[in-house]
C-alpha cells in the first residue's frame, strides 16, 4: 500500500480516541501534570471542569506505569522472560513470533508517566506531540524521533486532529540481537546503547530530528503497515525496515542527536563493556583493571552496581550474545565459534549456551537459518 492510503487509515479516529477526544473538548486538560493511573486522571479532570462531561468509570484504554513485554509481545522468545505477577492481561493482541510492531499513539490521551519493559522508538509522522521526561517537557514536530530505553519513565502527549505519532517497540532481547553489529563501533550512539542495555537505573533517551529525512517518513509508515498484515513472513519484513530506520539515522543524523537526561551519566560503563567486548576471547579482570587505572576489587563491585551481573557473568553473557549472532550470521562451525569466542571447554559453551536459550547451537541455528 502506498504511504498516501497509510496515512488516511491513520488520521481515522479509532473508538478510544473519540472517547478522549470528547473528554478534551469539553474541558481541556492541557494544563493537568502527568498522572499514574485512571483514578488520578479523574480526579484531576474534576478539579478542573467547567463543562458538563460524562466521565467513564473505568479507564477509556489501558493505563498503567508499567507495561511487560509479555503484554504486547506472543511467548516465544529466545530467552523465555521469568514470569510477572504484575502481568496478566493482553494489551494488544500478540503478533505471533512477535519481536516488533509498530502502532499508533492515541491522540487526546492523558500525559500518564510510565515505563516500558522494552525497547521504544516515537515518530512524529504529522502534526506535533509534547514528550515529558525528568519533570522536563520538550516540544516535537513532525519528522522528530525519539529512542527510549527500558525502565525510563516518560510520556507523550498528542491533543490535535492533525496529530499522528507512532510507536515502534521491540523486546529488548531482539533490539541487542539486531544491534549487535552497531553495538561494536566506537562512537556515542553504541556507547548510549550500551549503557541502555546494561547500566542500572538509566533514563537518557534520544531525540533525532528527521525532519528532511524522506526515507525515514517512507520506512516507518510501511512498518506500520506491515504490522497490521501479521503474514507470515512480516516478522522478517519488520526486522529490516528497522534495521534501515537506524541506517538512516546513523548514515545522516549521527552528528546531531541530542541525548535528554535530568542526569549527568559517565560513559565509563560503556566504554568497559566495549573493553571487554573487544577482548572477550582473553580479557580477565585484570586486564581491564589495569587499563582503566583501577584496583581489581573497585572494579569488580563497579559492574556489579551498575550491570547486576559479575564480572563472569557479564563476560559470559557477551559472549553467548555474539555465538548467537555468528550461528544466525556466519558459516563458522561450532567448534570455530567456540574458539572464536574465546571459551577453552566445548562441553561448558555447550552446556551455558542451552542454559541460555533452551537448545543447543546446533538447534539454534537450524531454527533461525
């Protein structure tokens, strides 16, 4: 379908949307603060009323301050998610084999802070949108794209007809495996990734703006399409129109990004896992103590405060990371990725490498190739 015929079925106003819009049009809620749950919204919304409303008792779509993985996502997944208690209900119905989607933002829902389990990218396809991050709010016009990590608390507001944004989500575990490739270069977008994947309590995001980048425009408009067809070669179509999304922002938006935090981060994190990354088939934890000028022991609690993972742990996750990558991505037997890796025993990369994604390599691949 061409973008003209995806971007009218975009500016129909779905059920939820009308709802809100009827709410804002009777008294606008512009000037409300962020809230967390229905019930505060409801509140807030009467404080403020001059007009009769009819207001629903239960909330018009979902809110919340957290959503999982799980909720979006179908459950197959190469590393099975430990179940959440807190997750029960489907918010949207699951796409099968599911590692990403694309959806709309509804217009007129309320600014609601919360954070996301997984990976999220925002466009602005028309209009504007107001995006609130660290009790900061920032102004976005069509073309702009925002990065979200995991964890981060933010929000988004869209209260005009005209006001289309999209959301591009994927499990974090997909977003690492797609990357991984970027995830080795030395610049401030791998380390940003980096830290956004392994570093405790982060909440920087980035803010791209696209607004020249045509083929930026083209790419999530037909991914959006495309997660509407749920085919059975879409999850394949859908990982590629990703992959070009991030080419373009890297090939002609790699200079000029901004980065939005309330904190000042240290990229000493990221630049110790690109260390060890670039050394994995040798690096121990004194290597990396003495290139960094520190005592063994800071270093050691260091990554544990901010990764949760030992220094082994990481080593191995890292490792596991790229034999997954090699097995879907290279010819390399396994005994060469072994090798490559830098594990010494068969028997023991064998053995983590099943605890991780529940088969062996052999089965891996034949699942994935």
């Amino acid at each position: 379908m061409n973008d003209k015929n995806i971007l009218c079925i975009l500016n129909e106003f779905e059920p939820a949307e009308e709802a809100y819009r009827r709410l804002y049009l009777a008294n606008p809620y512009d000037n409300i603060p962020p809230v967390c749950d229905w019930k505060d919204f409801v509140r807030e919304y009467r404080k403020n009323m001059k007009s009769p409303a009819e207001i629903p008792t239960e909330p018009i779509s979902d809110i919340t301050t957290y959503f999982y993985e799980c909720q979006f996502f179908s459950p197959q997944t190469l590393v099975p998610p430990e179940p959440s208690p807190n997750a029960f209900e489907m918010v949207y119905p699951p796409v099968a084999n599911s590692e990403c989607m694309c959806f709309k933002h509804l217009r007129y829902l309320p600014v609601f802070d919360h954070a996301l389990e997984f990976v999220k990218l925002t466009y602005v396809m028309q209009g504007s949108s107001s995006f609130n991050l660290n009790q900061k709010t920032y102004s976005l016009t069509a073309g702009d794209m925002i990065v979200v990590g995991p964890d981060t608390i933010q929000s988004f507001f869209a209260p005009h007809d005209e006001d289309i944004v999209l959301n591009i989500i994927m499990r974090t575990s997909s977003f690492e495996k797609m990357f991984l490739p970027l995830l080795m270069e030395s610049n401030e977008l791998s380390d940003y990734f980096w830290q956004m994947l392994y570093e405790k309590d982060f909440s920087s995001v980035l803010l791209f703006r696209c607004q020249k980048n045509e083929e930026i425009r083209h790419l999530v408009l037909q991914l959006y399409y495309e997660s509407q067809l749920n085919h059975n070669h879409s999850l394949l179509i859908s990982n590629s129109y990703i992959l070009l999304i991030f080419a373009q922002l890297i090939r002609n938006h790699i200079e000029d990004f901004q980065r939005l935090s309330g904190q000042n981060t240290s990229h000493t994190t990221a630049k110790i896992f690109q260390y060890i990354t670039e050394h994995k088939s040798s690096v121990t934890l004194s290597m990396v103590a003495q290139h960094f000028e520190l005592s063994t022991g800071y270093l050691s609690r260091y990554i544990k405060s901010r990764t949760g993972y030992t220094f082994s742990g990481l080593v191995q996750k890292l490792r596991l990371k790229e034999a997954a990558y090699l097995l879907i991505n290279s010819n390399l037997s396994v005994e060469e990725i072994v090798y490559k890796i830098g594990y010494t025993d068969i028997s023991n990369f064998y053995r983590a490498f099943k605890n991780t994604y529940q088969m062996t390599p052999g089965e891996f691949r034949n699942l994935y190739c």
